[in-house]
C-alpha cells in the first residue's frame, strides 16, 4: 500500500526489489547523510609518526575486531583505537592480550566524541560481516581519512575504490592488512585519498543532500495524491 519505499543502499534496493512484490520505480535509493564539523576536525591524515587507526562499530557479532586485530599484530608504526561497546567487547579485550598488543590498542568505550577522536587519525577501517549503508564511513570521509571497509551490503557504495579507499572482501585477512600495511607506509597515498574522500562527502553524502533528496520524494507523492483528488 506504500507509495515509495527508500532503501539506504543500493545493495539493500536490489534485495528489495528480488523479495518485495513492488515496481522498479517505487523503491528508490538516498544514501545516508551527516552534518558537517568544523575544520578543526578535520584530520591530517599524512602526519608523520605513529598511524592512528580508528574503528567506529559495535562491539557485536556484525562486526569482525577479531579480523582487525589478527590483520595489525604483525604490523609495525600503528596504533589502533576502538570506537564502541558490546556484547563482545571482553572477548575482544582477551584478544588483544592474546596476541601481547595492549600497548598498541585503546578502547574508547561508547562516546560522543567520535569527531574528535577522528581527527587524530590517520585511516579509518569498519571490519563487518553484513552492513547497510554505514554512517561511521561518511563521518571518516567527512574528517578526510582514507577508509577502508569490508565488501559487505552497501558498504563499498560510500568508495571510490582506489580513490578514497579500498573495500576488501569478507573476511580476508590477507587483502585486509595488505591495505593497512599500504596505507601505514606511505603518507602521501593517505593524504591524497583522505582529499578525496573529503571532496566525496561534500558531493555525496552531506545532510543537506540526504535531505532535499528525501524532501524531494515527500513532494513527489503529495503532488500526484493532490492531482488524483482533483480528478
């Protein structure tokens, strides 16, 4: 009985599409947006020194700290700071002992203070095993980091690849520090992809975009039910 169904991604269109008795043209796709910060939280992604890897997500079974950790262990000039609380958030502390990595991990908890703590990074990464269309990603880009996020649902929409960032399959420890170790050694690379992604937020994914894109199909079904009345 909907007049429009708005989907986050196009992965989550075309889902919708194969399971959903609806037409093409009633389910359309507007990509999550986020206000901007001021440019005191923008980041300096080419810094020289220690890298500071940042991952915003919940600490549950969506996401995968486990293939994070087990991709960074073996690195050197890093440093990882997790984003977040969960279910898995002891098992994740266990982790890092395991592996003798404490003094290379900070866990920041659950904060609203994720644009500050971005803006001390270098990269950005969300390790997933399923997603949408995840906002962590435009508040990265939004700062200028280069991101790097796991192939999975509409994640890989918010890259360009090669450009801002990298998208890496499911699970693949391999690709996954390959691109880590890619970024942390080369400073240049990192700040050419953070501009880019900057440029990327700015043309795509702003709140004011997600809006007036939103407003505009609000618009649309008003305007045919009023013409439908009339005759």
């Amino acid at each position: 009985k909907t007049n429009k169904i708005v989907c986050v991604s196009d992965y989550d269109r075309k889902i919708a599409l194969e399971k959903l008795p609806v037409f093409p043209e009633k389910v359309t796709t507007i990509h999550n947006g986020m206000p901007d910060v001021e440019e005191t939280y923008f980041s300096n992604p080419e810094k020289p020194g220690t890298v500071h890897i940042v991952m915003v997500a919940r600490m549950d079974y969506q996401k995968d700290h486990l293939l994070a950790l087990k991709a960074v262990k073996d690195l050197s000039n890093f440093h990882l700071h997790f984003v977040g609380d969960g279910p898995l958030e002891n098992e994740i502390i266990r982790k890092v002992r395991s592996l003798q990595i404490t003094d290379k991990i900070t866990f920041h908890g659950s904060t609203d203070q994720v644009h500050k703590i971005l803006a001390k990074a270098q990269i950005f990464i969300l390790v997933s095993n399923w997603e949408g269309f995840p906002r962590s990603t435009i508040e990265a880009m939004r700062a200028g980091l280069p991101v790097v996020v796991s192939d999975v649902g509409g994640a890989a929409e918010a890259i360009e690849e090669g450009v801002n960032g990298f998208s890496v399959p499911k699970g693949d420890l391999f690709a996954l520090k390959y691109r880590l170790s890619e970024l942390i050694e080369n400073p240049e690379l990192r700040k050419r992809m953070g501009k880019a992604g900057r440029n990327r937020y700015e043309n795509y994914f702003t709140f004011e975009r997600m809006f007036d894109q939103t407003f505009a199909v609000y618009k649309e079904i008003l305007e045919k039910g009023n013409q439908s009345s009339i005759g």
